[in-house]
C-alpha cells in the first residue's frame, strides 16, 4: 500500500516540475522565472527523497541536502544579479 501512495507521490511532484517548466520558459517576468527555477528546485529535492525512501536508501537523502545548499546559494546568486546587476562587490 505505501509502495503504490509513494509511485502516486512521484507522479504528482513530476506534473509540478512540469508546471514549474511551463513558468520558467512561459514567465512574463525575470522573478516569476527565478520563482519558478527555486520552486523546481525544491520540487526536484522532493523527488529524490521520495524516490530515496521508495529504493530503501539513505545516499539520495545526502544528494538532496547538497542539492537543496547548492540550489540556495544559486537563487541568492540570481536574486542578487537581478537586483543589482552584479553578483560579485
């Protein structure tokens, strides 16, 4: 029973990034795009932890932690740059 509420979970998160893919390359503006790239971030990190409790394995949780401190970094970069036109001071 777990095994068929984690596929359904799986296929719920892959229609959200889908929609979030939809808003990146759709978006009006540069923030929904960066709203859009985070969000798909945080969506993919739940992905591998779904996909990690699916396979019984505690290595995906260690590339969702990297992912979701790389990805952090990554949306203050871009925020950064759109705000002030420099990431670097």
């Amino acid at each position: 029973m777990i095994t068929a509420a984690l596929y359904v979970t799986l296929g719920c998160i892959t229609l959200a990034v889908l929609l979030n893919l939809y808003r990146l390359f759709c978006g009006p503006t540069a923030p929904d795009r960066i709203l859009a790239l985070d969000t798909m971030l945080i969506n993919t990190i739940a992905f591998i932890i779904v996909f990690g409790v699916l396979e019984e394995s505690s290595v995906y949780f260690e590339a969702a932690l990297l992912l979701a401190m790389v990805g952090f970094v990554g949306t203050v970069a871009y925020t950064k740059f759109l705000l002030r036109g420099d990431i670097v001071e």
